[in-house]
C-alpha cells in the first residue's frame, strides 16, 4: 500500500499561516528554503512574494 500525500497547510510547523511549513513537508525540503524564497520575493517591492504567499494561503485548504 502506498500512501498519497497531499498538499496541506502545516499546523505543526508554521509562523504564520503553515504555507511554508506545508509546501516544505509536502516536498520533503526544510521549510526554511521556503520562507527565504517567500522573502526574496518581498525584496523588490514586496507585490510579488506578498501575492503569492496571499494566493497559497487562500488555494492551499488546512490541515
């Protein structure tokens, strides 16, 4: 038997809203990849890492 993952927001590993925490155990990469990336995308303006982050936190159901 194999088990399906599914992509979730963390309720264990998160700061704010788990995106990060379950992009990065859905992956099975240290979420702190994740928030650094979430950060860089801030840096020009902060529209495009703020968007994102908004849009996988509406599309990305809960844990």
């Amino acid at each position: 038997m194999s088990t399906i993952k599914t992509l979730r927001r963390s309720k264990r590993n998160r700061i704010f809203a788990g995106v990060c925490g379950g992009i990065g155990e859905f992956l099975g990469i240290s979420a702190f990849w994740f928030r650094l990336a979430f950060l860089i995308a801030l840096i020009p303006g902060g529209v495009p890492g703020l968007l994102l982050y908004l849009l996988a936190w509406i599309v990305i159901p809960s844990e």
